[in-house]
C-alpha cells in the first residue's frame, strides 16, 4: 500500500517541529528539569545545613545552660566541702567549751527552744542523754557565722546541716526542731546520711542525693553531702539543701531559644526539676508542697510517674539519656512534635534537657523550601505560556513560508510536465526565492540538454550499427518460447539465407554435422541455466554449400521466474575462418621445423659419431704413449702428450655439451627424480675436480653441514651440473684464489652454491650468460670452452624442478647456485639470509601493496589460495604468516585453526589482515589490523615479530 503524499504546508511545519520545535522544547525541557532537580539539591542541602545548624545551636544552648547549672552546683559543692573542713577541725579540738543551754524532753530530747539568729540544734532521743556529746553540741555552735555566710553568698542555699553518727542535728537557719522531728528520728537512715558513708562513698567526696522530702520542712529539695571522718571513724555528714523550688527560679531564668524551657533530671532518670510550660506536656505537676504529717517518720522520694523510663512517650528518651551523655532528638509530647536536646552536668550526673517545638525550630527553613518551590512553579508555567505562543507564531510562519513556496513550485513542476510530454524547451518561470528561480533555470537547462542527449544518441546509435556491422557478422536474439533466432548484419546476406528471422532448426540445418552436437549441447546448457554465458566455434555453410569458421558467444537476458531457464538469449557472430586457415598453416610450418629440427638432430649426432671414432683412437693412443714415457726421461715429450690428452678431453666434452644440448632442443627429456643426498654427492664433486684445483694453485674450501640432506633430483644430471659450474669456478678465477663450496636454505630452497674468487661479471651481462654459445667476449681468450655449459645446468635445472642463478660484481667473483626443493625440511639445520614472511591473499592489489611495503624486512611469499597456503606452510613453515580471512576454497578462519593443531605451526606468529573492523575473540593470532592498511602500522608490527624471534629484518 502507497503512502499518501504529504503536502508542503504540512511538510514544512513537520520540518519546523522535528527540526526546531521539538529539539528546542526538549533541551528547555532538560534545562528546566535540571534547574528544578539542581535546585531542589540545592535547596534540600540548605534546609538540611539549616536544620543541621539549628540543632548545633540547640545543642550548644544546652551544653551552655548546662554549664551555667553545673557552675552553680560545684559553687554548692565548694560550700559543702568548706563546711566538712571547718566542721572536722571544730570536732578535732580538745579544749572543754561550756556547754549550750538546750531543753529537755521527757523522751530524752536535747533541742534549742529558740531562734538567737544561730542554727537550731536537735538531739534525737535515740541516743540515751547519759550518751549524748553536749561537748560537740557547743564545738559545732562555732560553725554558726561559716554557715550564716554560705548560706547568704548562695541564693540556692536553703539550710546547712551537719548529721552525727548518733542522731545529733545541727542545721542553718532556725527552726523547731522539737516540733518537726520525731523524738526518736534515727539521722543515719536517712539518704542525706547513708550517702556519704563508706559504703556508699568510698572516696570520701562530696555527693548528691536525689530529690526527697525534707523533715525540716523545707519541701522537695536534694542534698550536696559529704563525710566528716575522725580518723577512720565516722563523725557524720555535712550537707547543704537545695529546694525544688529554687532550682526551678534557677532553670527559669536560662534562655532556652524557640521559646523552650529546660529540665532536670537525675542520674536514675527522674526528673529532679520540672517548670510549668513541661508540667502540661510531660503530663505531670511538680512537686512543690507536700503534707508533713508522716515526713518525719520515712524517706519520702518523688512518685514513680517523675521517672523517664516509667513513662510511654519518654522511654526512647531515657534509652538515649542512659547510652549518651549528650545529643539531640524528636519526641513527641502532649500530641506535638518536640526537640529534645540534652548534656550532662559533670558535677552530678544529671541531665539537663532542652525542650522547643520542631515547627519553631524550622519554621524559618520550611518557609525557605516553599517559598523555591513556588518559584520553580512560576517558571514552569512561564515556560508553558512562552512555549505556546511560540508555537502559535512558527506554525503562523509556516503558513506564509508555504504561501510563498507553492506558486513557484507549481510553475516548475508545470515545465517539468511539458519536458516530459516532449516539448523540451518550456517558457521559464521567474522566482523570488533564489534556490527555486536557480530550479527553474536547471530545468529549463535540462530540457535543453535532454534535446541535445536525444540528438546525439540517434547520432550514436547510427554510428554503433555501423561499427557493430563492421567489426561482427550479426547480432542474434534467440527466443526459446517461441523458437525463433532473429539476425541482424551481413550473416543473412553473405551465407544466403532465406530471410533475417528463422527457427532454430533451420539455422542448424547449415551447422557441420561434426560440429552440431557441440552447438546444441552448448545452447542446452544455457537454456537450462547451468551457465549464464555462451560460446562456440562451428563451420556455417553458405549457399554454395562451402563451410566456412564463426564464432558465436551469447548470453542469457531473459529468464523464466518459475522455472529459472533463459527465454531471450542475445550475441554476435564473428568470420574466424581466416584465423582457422593461419591455425593450419602454423600447424604445418610447426611440422616442418620439427622435421627440420629432427633431421639436424640426426646430423649433428651422425657428426659426432663420425668425430668420436678418430678422437677415440687418438686420445687411446696419447694415454698409452703417456703411460710409457716417462717425465724424467723425456720431459719435453711427455709435456707434448698432456697437451694432447688436454685437448682430446675439451673436445670430448664440447662433443657431448653438443649432443646433450642438441637433445634438449629436439624434446624435452623427462628425469626420473628420486631422493638425492647432496652433501655426500657434492664431496665427490669435489674430490673428481681436485687434481684440476690443484694444477691451477686454487684452494678448495667446503661449508657444508655434517648432517645428511635429500633434495628430489636426478643424481646423474645435478653432478654434471655441479662438475659444470665447478668448472668455470677453476677455468675462471684468479691466480691463487679460492673455491667454496656451501649448502644453504632460502625460500624453502636448498641452495646447493658454489663461489670462487675471479674477476666477476658485469649486471648488464649477467641476462646473456645462459644463453647457447654465449662467453660474453671471452671467445678470443686462451680459456677453453663451448658457451652452452651454463645454458645445460639452466635447462637440466628446470628438468629436476629447480632454478638456477647468479650473483657477481666486477673484481668481487661470482657465486652460482642451483636451488632445488628439499624432500625432509624438518632435518634442515640451515638458516635463511632474509626472514621469509608468507602472506594469504587472493587480492591481486593488496598482494602488491604488502610485498612492496615489506619487502625491505624479509623475503615476502604470495599465496593467493586457501588450501594452497596451508599445504606450503604446513611443509615449510616461515618466520611470519599476514592471514586474510576471505581466501577462497579453505577460508582464513579454517586454515588458522588447522595450523594451530599442528605441532610445527602451532606457536606461528600470525597477524590478521582483515575488511572487518572487530577483532574477533577466537581468533588465535599475535595481531590484528583492519584494511584499508596503515602501511606504517603494519611495518612496525611485523618488525616487533621478527625481533620477538631474534631474527634481524634485514
């Protein structure tokens, strides 16, 4: 189904809103959203620093109260002390005083009747009057004006006391003793008394008591206390008397801030002092009066509902006040959320705590964070507000941009229909848009040039059926369906057939009948679609019945979609019978120089029968006229006979170089190859030629390997080789020089190399020196020699499927070597000159790109196949093998995996040269680079290769 076309109005405010609109809103979007995400960071790091800082102020504000609170209890705790140390010196001294007038009870109680501005004295009927000490009754009467004055210096001071151990009262200011105290009131089981003995004050310092109803009458209040010792005798207890009610005008006047109030509460986590702001939201009322009517008879202690951990909504609170001397926390009292924060007074124990409400801690804070959330909501309905009128003005221009489009567009779009129904030169349209007047003028330009195209392709098409008639006989179309072959050219006219259109019958009726199973299977097999081109050599008879060559070559264009088999089939017959005619006349001439050749054969072996019988006989005769005379006896003579013998040989041996060349020339003789163990057979090369080394002052020099080394060759033909290029070494070098003989590898080669020390030869010569009868200008000299000695080693080389080769300099002597494939390279002990990098690639360019790029870091072998590479590699592993991945018949990835199973190529440096971008993990390879090659890249790569082996590039 097609998709509806899009109009340009509607195209063009899609473009505005894909393009611009969207974009745009996106990135404000993200903006905005990161203004908002950022700025609720922001802001939630404030209010969070905010709250962080109003609990340290909240926690310093009761740190700081309760240090004022602790200052003021160690100035109690200094007036108790004070009072123990005067009190122990009154008691110490053993001058008598007169006793103080006291009354006496009937129950034995001793007490001061009247207030004389002193302390009231009280001796409890408990201790017997015969046992009561009125001695330290008057002593302790001293301590008056002490106690008068500490108690005024401290506004928490309610009274002084001091306790003995037998129930003897001395207490600041007056009161009536006799009236408040029980006549047999035990002093010592009371808190403000046990406290400070040894059991429970070891240490001998001044104490706390909790809060208590005081006997004397003065309410809820707590004692700082502390032992009066005699020795280690127990005198009694000094202790001064701080009212509830004073402590709470005290924690009155702290400033808490927010408007909060403190607390105190005890070690056991009772609340010691509580102001009327926390009476309504701890649910309690401070204890501020009590009824005296049984105070005298027990301790009186605050009620369990004073004690923290008693209580619901304080219990997190007394776990926290118990784990931590210090710290802040939420608490919910009275159905309100309320900070809490306390510290410890040193001096006691107790814990002073600091109550405000939660809303007027961060009231200021929550006003903040409302106050950037309203501003975030402003600028998102700015940025809606801004967004939609945007809008409404690009879709506004959008209208006006298509207005001013679509007249334009619609005028060219008219030319270009006029081009199309042939009226190529339509009238121009003018524009005031640029690109679309430009537009307009192209295709008012492009009318134009389709009439020039037009023209010159009917000009063209007249040229290519002239052309086309000129270089073929015909142009064919053959259509199977209806059995019909169309020609076209000179073929109908030239073979005179009956008209330029027949059936495929009538065409093969012309076909000679030897050539006409060759034609019809060749069509069968394109028409079945086993081939997509066609092509065929026959004889065509012409209307005189004569035959004469074509050659037909086609193609398939048509092809049946059910059944795959060509329905059209098109080319061109082309007149070869004048190339078949020179075919034929070649074949005869090639005859005739066979024949020709055969018969010079046969001369020059008839020549050299004829030659060899009378130079048999007189090199028989010198060797047995040699044999009989001796040097000694006549020296001239037997010289005379060497030079006969000398020349006799040469001649011999010119007349086989002869045959044996002669032979080659004739037919190309095939050698039985078999394995040929060279090292062996070059020691006796050398052992046949050492009586000439030695008649011409030369030296013989062997670098050859102990170890035996088998080539495939023919052993008759390699030692003629060897015995021709040793001598030349012998004929051609200098005055006292050397010969060396040496084995090599190179190239998965054996290199069989001899070298001698003469006068060299020049480069340019080194082409023609294997070419028959050629001694490049030595022909005049006094060396014996035919010129076809070398062009035999190249000849016989080729035979044992090997090379031949040179190497020489002017005055630097000359090495030539015969190469020859080595049948075991495992047993080779032999090094190369150069590393030999294997590169697998069927890329003809890429073959020549690498082998020049590395050519000056080793001997670079092409491998253009697969299966190729695996079979060289595996029987003569290099140094490096480049790997492409797409080889064909065996691809990269199979033959790297082969490799790498066998035990000779299984540690080969391999890098991959690969089309693909990803190395691919399971590839086992040192490297990887990707085509097109950095040349520079791939050079330092293979350089680190080689040197990773220890082999030198060079």
């Amino acid at each position: 189904m097609s998709k509806t076309p899009t109009g340009i109005r509607q195209w063009i405010w899609r473009a505005f809103v894909q393009t611009a609109l969207i974009p745009l809103v996106l990135v404000e979007v993200v903006l905005v959203a990161t203004y908002l995400l950022s700025n609720s960071a922001i802001r939630d790091a404030q209010i969070e620093h905010l709250r962080e800082t109003a609990l340290a102020e909240l926690q310093a504000a009761a740190a700081l109260e309760t240090r004022i609170i602790d200052e003021q209890l160690q100035q109690v705790a200094r007036s108790t002390r004070l009072l123990r140390n005067f009190t122990a010196r009154a008691l110490a001294e053993d001058e008598p005083v007169a006793p103080r007038a006291l009354s006496f009870t009937e129950d034995g109680v001793r007490y001061s009747p009247e207030n004389d501005g002193g302390a009231a004295s009280f001796y409890s009927g408990a201790t017997p009057p015969e046992h009561q000490d009125l001695q330290k009754v008057a002593r302790l009467h001293r301590l008056n004006p002490l106690m008068m004055e500490l108690q005024a210096g401290n506004p928490l001071i309610a009274s002084l006391y001091f306790n003995s151990w037998d129930s003897y009262n001395h207490i600041y200011p007056w009161f009536d003793t006799a009236q408040q105290y029980p006549p047999d009131m035990n002093i010592p089981d009371y808190n403000f008394y046990y406290l400070a003995n040894a059991w429970h004050n070891p240490a001998r310092k001044v104490v706390w008591t909790d809060v208590y109803l005081d006997p004397a009458g003065h309410g809820w209040m707590m004692s700082a206390i502390a032992p009066v010792y005699r020795g280690d005798f127990l005198e009694g207890v000094v202790g001064v008397d701080v009212t509830v009610g004073g402590i709470l005008e005290q924690i009155g006047t702290l400033r808490v801030p927010w408007n909060g109030y403190a607390v105190l509460v005890s070690r056991d986590l009772s609340i010691m002092a509580l102001p009327e702001a926390g009476e309504r939201e701890f649910g309690l009322d401070e204890l501020t009066k009590h009824s005296y009517d049984e105070a005298v008879r027990r301790e009186i202690f605050k009620p369990e509902d004073f004690r923290l951990d008693r209580r619901g909504q304080t219990r997190k609170l007394a776990q926290a006040l118990a784990a931590q001397n210090e710290g802040v926390m939420r608490l919910e009292l009275g159905g309100e959320q309320r900070l809490v924060a306390w510290t410890t007074v040193r001096q006691t124990g107790w814990h002073l705590l600091a109550v405000v409400d939660e809303a007027e801690v961060f009231s200021q804070t929550n006003a903040l964070a409302n106050r950037f959330q309203h501003i975030g909501y402003l600028m998102i309905a700015g940025l809606v507000l801004f967004y939609l009128a945007f809008f409404a003005y690009m879709w506004l221009r959008a209208r006006r941009l298509s207005e001013s489009l679509l007249t334009p567009i619609f005028q060219i779009s008219t030319m270009m229909g006029q081009i199309g129904l042939g009226r190529l030169r339509p009238q121009r349209v003018a524009s005031d848009i640029r690109e679309l007047d430009d537009l307009a003028q192209h295709t008012q330009a492009i009318g134009a040039q389709l009439e020039h195209s037009e023209s010159q392709r009917t000009q063209a098409q007249e040229r290519l059926e002239l052309v086309l008639e000129s270089a073929t006989d015909s142009l064919w179309e053959f259509d199977t369906r209806s059995d019909t072959l169309q020609l076209r050219g000179r073929l109908p006219a030239r073979f005179g057939l009956p008209a330029a259109q027949l059936s495929e019958s009538q065409f093969l009726q012309r076909v000679h009948p030897q050539d006409l199973a060759h034609v019809k299977a060749e069509v069968e097999r394109m028409h079945r679609g086993h081939t997509l081109h066609y092509e065929s050599e026959f004889r065509f008879a012409d209307a005189l019945g004569d035959y004469h060559w074509l050659l037909s070559r086609g193609r398939v264009l048509e092809r049946d979609p059910q059944t795959g088999q060509a329905t059209l089939i098109a080319g061109t017959h082309v007149d070869i019978d004048a190339i078949k005619r020179g075919e034929e006349n070649l074949r005869l001439a090639t005859q005739q120089a066979q024949a020709a050749n055969q018969a010079k054969t046969h001369l020059i072996s008839s020549i050299s029968h004829e030659l060899r019988t009378p130079l048999n006989a007189i090199l028989g005769f010198a060797q047995l006229m040699r044999m009989d005379c001796s040097p000694d006896a006549d020296p001239e003579a037997a010289d005379y006979l060497d030079e006969i013998l000398l020349a006799s040989r040469h001649l011999n041996q010119l007349l086989g170089d002869i045959l044996d060349w002669s032979s080659l020339q004739a037919e190309r003789p095939r050698l039985a190859l078999e394995r040929v163990e060279v090292t062996a057979l070059m020691r006796e090369c050398a052992e046949l030629v050492a009586l000439d080394v030695q008649r011409h002052g030369l030296r013989l020099d062997f670098d050859v390997p102990s170890a035996p080394i088998d080539v495939r060759a023919e052993p008759r033909r390699l030692r003629q080789v060897l015995l021709n290029l040793l001598s030349n070494a012998i004929k051609y070098n200098s005055p006292a020089g050397a010969i060396r003989l040496s084995i090599e590898m190179v190239a998965g080669q054996v290199r069989l190399q001899v070298e001698d020390t003469g006068m060299g030869i020049d480069e340019t010569l080194q082409a023609r020196m294997f070419e028959p009868f050629q001694r490049l200008g030595r022909e005049s000299s006094n060396i014996q020699g035919a010129g076809i000695g070398l062009s035999l080693c190249l000849e016989y080389a080729k035979l044992m499927g090997g090379s031949i080769g040179v190497k020489s300099a002017p005055g630097a002597g000359s090495r030539f070597w015969i190469a020859l494939s080595p049948l075991d390279p495992k047993r080779l002990p032999l090094t190369r000159e150069r590393p030999r990098i294997v590169y697998a690639e069927d890329d003809p360019a890429s073959q020549l790109l690498v082998r020049k790029a590395l050519a000056e870091l080793g001997e670079v072998v092409v491998i253009g196949n697969g299966r190729q590479a695996l079979e060289q590699v595996l029987d003569d592993p290099p140094e490096l093998l480049l790997l492409d991945l797409n080889l064909p018949e065996l691809d990269g990835e199979r033959l790297l995996h082969l490799l790498r199973q066998s035990p000779e190529t299984r540690r080969l440096p391999v890098i991959v040269l690969s089309a693909a971008s990803v190395r691919k993990d399971e590839i086992d390879c040192q490297g990887w680079l990707s085509k097109p090659l950095d040349l520079e890249a791939l050079r330092r790569r293979v350089r680190d290769c080689l040197q990773a082996l220890d082999l030198s590039p060079n």
